[in-house]
C-alpha cells in the first residue's frame, strides 16, 4: 500500500547483547545508513568514464534515547557499552512486526545533558557479521 507512513515515535528500536535478553529502547531518532563499498575498474575500454563494482555491504548509524535511572543502557539488559556486539532491530511498522535486523557492533556511547533539559545517551552502531545476519522487512 502506498503512502503508509508512520509517526517516528511509534517506531523503537530492539537491542540484544550477544547471549543477552531482547529490549526495547524508547528512542529519541536514530539513523542508519546501509550501503556497499564500490571498487575501481575502470580501463581504456571504459572511454574516461569511471567504472565501478560492488563490495562489502556495510552499515553504520546512531541512536538516541533518554537516560532512565530505572533501566540504565549500561545495566545488565539492555547492555548497551561500547565494544559489546548483538542485534538491533529497527521497526517500520506499528503493529512492530516489521523490522530491519542488524547485527551491530558498539564503537562508542556518549552521554549529555544540559541546563533545561533531559539527560539524554546515544550510541553508534556498526554492523558486525559475527553478530547475526542482517535481514530487510518482508514486502
């Protein structure tokens, strides 16, 4: 169907450590950039213009929530420090059935806060093969 946009606020995201429990993370916004790394190939027969071909696919994003003191993201769920891998699951529907599923690795973890406003956490993801595979929500 067309046109079946959804309210990005409806949309969490699922973190697993590796051997861990599935949580959800209520999150701010988060972004995720899937793409492949391309190769040079270009020769005389190309005429000038560049010739590429496909490589490794790749992932990379953040992600952005409210620190709760209730559920820290570096207590034992959800697990969420730099260096530890496992799966995100990054919902496209409502009814959060549909999902993309990355396995991630986390470089990095920031945290802030500031005068007038909430304490806030983010983290990095980067995909990691080791940590599962990768899979695109069913059409």
């Amino acid at each position: 169907m067309a046109n079946a946009f959804q309210r990005g606020d409806f949309l969490p995201i699922t973190f697993q450590a590796t051997g861990g429990t599935a949580t959800r993370v209520d999150i701010k916004n988060h972004t995720i950039d899937i793409s492949s790394m391309t190769y040079d190939v270009t020769h005389t027969g190309h005429n000038g213009i560049r010739a590429r071909i496909a490589g490794l696919e790749d992932a990379k994003g953040t992600i952005s929530a409210s620190f709760d003191l209730d559920l820290p993201p570096y207590g034992t769920t959800p697990f969420i420090r730099h260096g530890v891998s496992g799966l995100c699951l990054f919902y496209v529907d409502i009814s959060l059935v549909k999902h993309f599923q990355i396995p991630v690795i986390i470089p990095k973890t920031h945290y802030e806060s500031g005068v007038e406003s909430e304490m806030k956490y983010s983290f990095d993801v980067e995909m990691n093969r080791l940590a599962g595979l990768p899979a695109f929500p069913a059409l």
